[in-house]
C-alpha cells in the first residue's frame, strides 16, 4: 500500500498512546536484540531503543515513504530496513524481544501468523503486540459495509478488506499452545476526541481507507470518499465527534 506519512502523523498523540502502554509491559534487560516489526516512520522505534540501553534494536517496515523519514533517528544500536513483515519472518534470526505496533493488522492469517512470530523468540524471550480490534472497530465496518455498494461492488469483485485481527481470548489460547505460561492479553478503548466528522475521516484515511481507494479507478475516489463521509455522518452527527477507538495489547514471554 501506498503510504502518506503526513497524513498518518495528522494524529500522532493519538496514534502513539497504546505504544506506551505496550512499552510499560515490556520487562527490561540489558544487551537484548530487538525487532519492531512494522515500524513506520521510526520515531516509536526510537524510544524503545532509548527505554534498553545496550540493547540492538531494529525496525522493519515495507514501506519506503514511511521509513524515509526514519533516517534521522537511525544509527549505533537502531536501524532500519526496507522489508515487509511477511518476508523477515522468512529469516532464520531469533531475538529476544519482538515488538510490533499497530502493524499486524495488516498480515493475514493470524492462526498461523503468530506461531511463526513465536519461533523468532529465543527461550526466555518476549512478544508484545499492540494493534486496532478492527472487528470491533465501527470506522472498519462502515467501510466493509461500503464497499458491498454498486458502482464499488461491481470493481472490487468480491474483494473486501475483512480483518484478520481474532479475539483476545484466541490470541491468548495461542500464546499458549506456543509455550507461554506468563501472559497478558487485553482490549482497551483509547477515546478519540475530534472536531468534527471530516476530522474522523482524517484520521481513517491514514490507515483503513488506504486499501480500499487503491482498488477503485481514479473516477471513482473522490465518490467512494463522500459516501463514505455521508455513513459517518449518520453515526456520527454529534459535534464533537467522540469516537471510542478499541485497540488490542498483548505481552508474553516464552
């Protein structure tokens, strides 16, 4: 997908808040050798490194446009690298913690995705994983919704971006059957307090809407983007736009 990180930033205390949480459960060590799988721009990836002194911390990300503005936090024991997830999953490298930031999301699969990411953890090592419960996301089932509408229907085929996010008490049956016996596995509402319903559609453009203007001809955007504008009107037409947005962490250690 193409990312705008301008865009994505637009809300960036928004967006960066569960990160501390997720961050606060992560028990710290000296001279780990870390990963962030999907890193975006960078920024949260350096304060981890920050919160390990001596540690090794490498962020991943499939994105060039995002991980162009990485470059000015990198260097000593951060950097970065242009990979997809699925790809440096595919490496035979273990670390002791592994850390992925609403990034998951975006992976399919997670009844086999996380077994995977489990065999990447030396013994004694963690996982700590935070990412939207877009099942449980309303911004996500408008979306679906739409994109069942003629004319998109008919030029998504079939296509819709169903989530591939599970509930937490799955999650937790993985963690698991994968060897953890030390566990935390909760959802989480960080509310969202915008101006206005255009500031709600700010915030979905940065992420959920992305995949689904990419598939529709150029004609189409704009409309898919006021009918889309249109729903969350209707469910939304209370100003200021209180959105309860539902976000899912976990940390295990294995």
């Amino acid at each position: 997908m193409a990312w705008n990180p301008d865009t994505y930033n637009r809300f960036k205390s928004e967006r960066s808040a569960p990160f501390y949480d997720l961050l606060a459960l992560l028990k710290v060590q000296p001279d780990l050798n870390v990963i962030d799988l999907g890193c975006g721009t960078g920024e949260l990836t350096a304060l981890l490194a920050e919160a390990l002194p001596g540690s090794h911390v490498l962020g991943v990300d499939s994105s060039r446009e995002m991980l162009d503005k990485s470059v000015k936090t990198g260097g000593g024991v951060l950097r970065f690298e242009c990979i997809s997830i699925e790809d440096q999953l595919k490496k035979q490298q273990q670390w002791d913690v592994v850390l992925s930031n609403a990034a998951l999301q975006w992976v399919p699969d997670h009844e086999t995705l996380f077994p995977r990411i489990i065999t990447k953890i030396k013994p004694g090592g963690q996982l700590l994983v935070q990412m939207p419960a877009q099942h449980h996301n309303l911004t996500n089932q408008l979306l679906e919704e739409l994109g069942t509408w003629e004319p998109y229907a008919d030029i998504y085929q079939g296509w819709n971006r169903v989530s591939p996010v599970l509930e937490i008490n799955r999650y937790a049956e993985i963690l698991f059957e994968n060897g953890s016996k030390s566990m935390q596995v909760f959802e989480k509402i960080y509310p969202l307090v915008l101006d206005d319903v255009e500031a709600l559609l700010t915030w979905v453009s940065g992420t959920a809407l992305i995949p689904y203007l990419e598939r529709l001809p150029e004609h189409l955007k704009s409309r898919f983007r006021n009918d889309y504008r249109v729903l969350l009107h209707q469910y939304f037409p209370k100003m200021p736009v209180f959105y309860p947005f539902k976000r899912i962490l976990m940390a295990a250690q294995f």
